[in-house]
C-alpha cells in the first residue's frame, strides 16, 4: 500500500509522541505536532485535519504498514502506548521502506570521498548492511558499537527542533548527585555524543544564568516554554569541544599540554588510535614511547588515562599526576579492603 512522505512524517510524529509517557497526548495536540512536523520537514502549513490523524492512529493500529501498534485511549481522551516500550521503529521494514531505504543509500553514496562529507561514509556502511540484512534475512556482516539499554535518545529530537527553531524548553532534570528532580527553563545551543551518552550544551535561566552541560538520560522530560529564547553571543559552537576529551568543561577553561609514557607493547594502540588530535611523539627508546597531547584537565581524561593501567604512567602536569595517584590509592585500598561483601559465584 503507497504512503506519501507526509503520511510518514504523521507516523513517525505520533510514534515520538505517544512514547513520551510524560505529557498526556489529547487528539488535538497530535494534530498540532504533526503540523509543526509537516511544516517543519515539507515547509506545508495547511494544517492536518482531524479526520487525517484519526485516519493515522487506525492505519497505525492494523497489519497494512506491519506496525499493529498498541495505541488505546485513556479516560476517553488521552492516547497513549499500552505498551511503554513499543515503537514502530522496532518493527519490521516492509518493501516500501526498503526501497525507501535503497534511494537514500543510491543518494549518499554519490557523496563518498569528498573530503566535506567524510562523516557520511560510517552512515551509507551502516545503511547497506541494514538493507542487505534485510532482504537476505542473514546476520549483519558489521557490528557497529550499540548500547540497546541507552535512556534519553527520545529527547534528541526534541531537543534538535528547539535549538534550530530557537525556542526555549523546560527541563525536568535530576542529575546523579541530586536527591530530587529540579525544573528548569533553558536554551539549547548543540547536542552533542560522547561514548554512546548524549548531551546538551546550552543556557539555564536563572538570575545567574551559566552555560550548562545536561545528560540527556538524566532528563525526565520537556516542555516548550514561551519564556523569550537566549542566544549564544559568546561559544564558538565549531571549535568549543576542540582542546576536551569528553563533555566536561567550563567556558573560559584554559588547557595545558600532558604529557605521558607509554610501553612499547602498547604504543601502536595510541599510535594508530591517537587520544587526541593534538597528539605527538616526543621521544622514544626501547621500554616505550612520550607522547604529549593539549586538553583542558578533566573527569574524562582521567578516565581515559587510568584506563591503561600499568601500561602507562602521566609525567606532567604535576596537579594531574596528584589527582592520578590519588585515584590509584584508593584502588588499591578498594582492594586491600575486608569489608566489601563478595557475591557468591558460581
């Protein structure tokens, strides 16, 4: 059965819509966000009737586009999943959207190799894979790196939409540090992933109004407020995360060049996968290779470096080789402890 690119712009709308449990979704409010969906993809602001999204929810309903979606109504007026973890993106491709798929693969390909286009080669690799796994019913040949248990993904685009249309949101936010939830007014300037995490850098609303960084799997959900939207007058948004392993950092934040050793063993590892694209070699014998690289110090470069082990030891600045001995003290004493209970193993 034909369905025309609004049709499916109506779907995938209501779908994001219906997964967030967090606002209850009125027939009429499903009209309005298709609407702005359509006007936002397609540039169209006819408006969608309210016959068309009745129309949509029974289509979504049925096997004719496979989704056969648990949409009820409750107290006659809300619409919502029965079940909270379905999605019509969990469901199978059907031929329409495997051909779908195949133009856009076709498309994108004619971009491989031009040098402003290097991200999309990862995109058309992941892209024909899904389809010939498709169409063949055999197991991916690539096995790209995935988290299926990350929370937060439903905000991405809610969040793209309010930062591209300049629109202040409200926050309900509770980071892991805080007992209890807080709500906030706030301005999205970039989105931005980090080992599968994502993030949202932007302005809080407050008399003392900061740039913050909010995990998106910490967001217990959003609202658009009317409250005017802030701009950016001082990020470079190009170059902000330039001189940062990771998303930790403060505006103003200086780095400094570390410096660290590494065993010959090891060295092709951080040779071939630098840790960051300031990297050099300074100097090298038979136990191992110096390296230096210029970042601004924080949690994540922590992180990074512990992550070697023995295999490395940081020789500068001195302030991070504190912090780094410090963090291997309390290792060792985690496991020089008595008190810890162990699981019984099997």
């Amino acid at each position: 059965m034909p369905v025309n690119r609004n049709a499916l712009i109506r779907y995938r709308t209501i779908d994001q819509c219906l997964q967030n449990h967090f606002k209850k979704w009125t027939l009429d409010d499903l009209i309005e966000a298709c609407g702005d969906a359509i006007y936002e993809y397609q540039g169209i602001d006819t408006g969608v009737s309210r016959r068309t999204i009745q129309a949509d929810l029974e289509m979504m309903r049925s096997n004719k586009l496979g989704y056969e979606a648990p949409i009820v109504v409750v107290d006659k007026k809300y619409y919502t999943y029965s079940d909270k973890n379905y999605s019509i993106t969990n469901s199978p491709l059907n031929q329409q959207d495997m051909q779908v798929l195949s133009e856009v693969s076709s498309l994108l390909k004619q971009f491989k190799g031009f040098n402003h286009f290097t991200d999309l080669n990862e995109m058309v690799s992941k892209l024909e894979d899904k389809i010939y796994s498709q169409k063949t019913q055999s197991t991916p040949v690539i096995d790209f790196e995935k988290n299926d248990n990350l929370k937060g993904l439903e905000w991405i685009e809610v969040i793209r939409k309010a930062i591209v249309a300049r629109k202040t949101i409200c926050i309900t936010y509770q980071s892991f540090k805080a007992r209890e939830a807080s709500t906030f007014c706030f301005s999205g300037y970039l989105l931005k992933e980090y080992r599968n995490r994502w993030f949202v850098l932007g302005m809080q609303h407050k008399r003392n109004a900061h740039i913050m960084n909010l995990a998106l799997d910490r967001i217990q959900a959003i609202e658009e407020h009317d409250e005017k939207y802030r701009e950016n007058r001082t990020l470079d948004l190009a170059t902000y995360y330039n001189d940062c392993i990771g998303v930790t950092k403060s505006p103003g934040q200086r780095d400094c060049e570390v410096i660290f050793w590494i065993d010959a063993a090891n060295a092709p590892y951080v040779i071939t996968k630098p840790l960051h694209h300031t990297q050099k070699l300074l100097s090298e014998d038979e136990t191992g290779k110096i390296f230096s690289i210029r970042v601004i110090l924080n949690f994540e470069l922590e992180r990074e470096l512990l992550g070697f082990g023995s295999k490395m030891r940081v020789l500068g600045p001195r302030i991070l080789v504190k912090q780094l001995k410090q963090q291997l003290t309390k290792t060792l004493e985690n496991y020089n402890r008595d008190s810890i209970t162990t699981p019984q193993l099997p």
